[in-house]
C-alpha cells in the first residue's frame, strides 16, 4: 500500500491509497496527536486488494479492515538511517478475521484465517471447548497453522492443502496410512531425542524419565529472568509428584556454567544442555522460541500441555492434580 506521512504542527498526518488507485486526492486523511502514544484503531479503513490465483493483480477487488497508525518502531523502520524518516514511519495491521467452523463426526472445531493473499495467511484450528490464553502465548501456539501443516482432528491427521483465493475457504485432506506422525503440539508424540547430560554422555528423554508416568521438559536458561523466576515453581512441582520426570534442557553458551548453577541451586532432577551456537534438535525441532517453555509428556512421548511462563507451569500442576485426584477416587 503506498503511504504518505507528514507532521502538521502537532500532529502527524498520514494518507493511504486506500482505494489503491495512486491518487491520494480521493483518500481519508487520519490525523495523530504527537503526544498520543495510544494506537488509534481505524475500523472504517478499507483496503482494496486486486488478486488473481497467484497474487498478481486481476478484476477481483478485496476490501479489508485495516488500522492505520505511527509506528517509528516497524519493522521497516530499522532500515532508516534518518531519524526524521523512522519518525514517520507507519504500519498498518488487518482487523478482520475469516471465522468458521470445523464439524468432524463429534467434535466442533473453532477455525480462523487472517491474511493478505492465500500464499500468506496465518489459519488457527482449535476445539470449542479450548479458550486461548492471555497470559500464556506459547500455549495458543499449539492451535496455529500455514497452509501445508499436518493436524490432529477427531483422531485422524489431516493437512491443510489450499486457501481459497478470496480466503474464504480452507480446504483439507485426511491423511491415509501415515506412519506414526510426530510433531511438536497438542494431542501428538514427539520423538525420542537424543539429549547430552551435564556430564556431556548421550542420553535419550526415554532413559531421563525412569519409566515414571509423566515427563515435564523444561526449557530455560541461566541467562532467562523468567525462567528462574520460575524456579520455585518448578522445585515444588518436583517434590509433589514422584510419577514425573522432569526433564530440564538449557540452551545456554557452557555446559560447565549450567552444572554449576543447577548444583549452586538444588535443582535435584534431570538435565540436559544445548549449545546455543548450535541448536539443531530438539530446540529446532518442537520450535522453542519462548523461555521457559514447559511441555508435559505422557510415557509414550505424547504431548498433553505446552505453553510458556509460570502459567503454564501453574496449569500442569492442575493437570497433574486432576489426574491424582481421579486416580484416588477410581481406587
């Protein structure tokens, strides 16, 4: 979208060819307050997109709700040198969703598209029973997809092959004969990793868990406030579930560095190390972006909870709780 941006006495001045027509004669001028640091959301902003099966322009006219405001932050901005051009940037983000939903036998699912062209749309797939998170974004991870993901729905895997060019479908296949699928969300197994030990062997999470019924990886670092944040936490979790292994993996840049801190600070379980000039595996793998993230396993490597920060942390001990309880009454 081309943009003009300009300061007016105290405010900034921002015009966009909303129409798409290089005339900025025919658009809406949106004023901003430099003093006003709130993000102004424009809901009667509507952007025209012309599109055709590949992207390229056609006859076909999109319209979608933008918000239009000052952004010297953007992304774009860092490749300004002139501090006067990073003071004008903008960004302008979409604010509607394609919303509908998935019925597969029993099970109702909650599905969503956001995007500017089918090629690039981000697409979340989730049950109805299943609130996303506030506070806890690496769990909402679980439920976000691009077109070419393999998912889990009612028990069978499927991948999501297309976007409709107006993105108003989204089409899937189910996946026959699939070997034992492994993944890194909700309701799927992960693989068996190779993990190195602070004495520097090679082990495996199976042998880390000693058979117990759980296995809770933690991921975190010396270096991560929140993670040791986290850490009284994470102590008594340990201590109040004898059924799980925990399993914590720092990524940091010495093995010898983390040995010393998870003696210095009784941190009486399993660990493993990742360099963290060479993150291939595991990190790479289940995509660890988040620290600390915390996934609970079942013995069969079975995700049953991902997410990131003490919330996460807080929920697995509920889980954990639910599932001593029940175990207590089945008795």
């Amino acid at each position: 979208m081309n943009i003009i941006s300009g300061f007016k006495g105290n405010e900034q001045i921002i015009i966009a060819d909303l129409n798409n027509n290089k005339d900025f004669s025919d658009d809406h001028i949106f004023e901003f307050s430099k003093e006003e640091k709130k993000l102004i959301k424009n809901k009667d902003s509507v952007v025209e997109y012309k599109y055709n099966s590949k992207g390229s322009i056609s006859n076909q006219v999109f319209k979608r709700d933008i918000k239009i405001y000052p952004d010297p932050n953007s992304f774009y901005a860092q490749f300004l040198k002139d501090s006067l051009n990073k003071s004008l940037a903008t960004s302008f983000e979409l604010m509607d969703l394609r919303k509908g939903q998935l019925k597969i036998d029993t099970s109702i699912y909650d599905v969503a598209m956001q995007g500017y062209v089918k090629n690039r749309v981000s697409i979340s797939v989730k049950p109805i029973s299943v609130l996303f998170s506030d506070q806890d974004t690496g769990f909402n991870e679980n439920f976000y997809y691009s077109v070419g993901d393999t998912l889990l729905l009612a028990n069978d895997f499927y991948k999501i092959d297309s976007v409709s060019n107006n993105l108003s479908k989204l089409h899937f296949s189910l996946i026959k004969n699939i070997d034992e699928y492994r993944g890194k969300r909700l309701g799927v197994k992960i693989k068996n990793y190779n993990l190195t030990s602070l004495t520097n062997h090679t082990t495996t999470i199976k042998e880390f868990s000693a058979n117990k019924n759980f296995i809770l990886l933690d991921f975190w670092g010396t270096w991560c406030v929140p993670c040791l944040k986290s850490l009284p936490n994470l102590k008594k979790l340990h201590q109040d579930n004898e059924d799980v292994a925990v399993i914590s993996i720092a990524l940091d840049e010495s093995i010898d560095v983390v040995k010393d801190f998870s003696i210095k600070n009784n941190m009486d379980w399993n660990h493993a190390y990742v360099d963290s000039n060479n993150r291939k595996g595991i990190i790479t793998d289940l995509r660890i972006k988040e620290y600390p993230t915390f996934i609970l396993l079942d013995n069969n490597l079975k995700i049953l909870y991902r997410g990131s920060s003490e919330v996460a942390l807080k929920n697995i001990e509920k889980m954990l709780i639910s599932n001593s309880s029940s175990k207590t009454l089945n008795h």
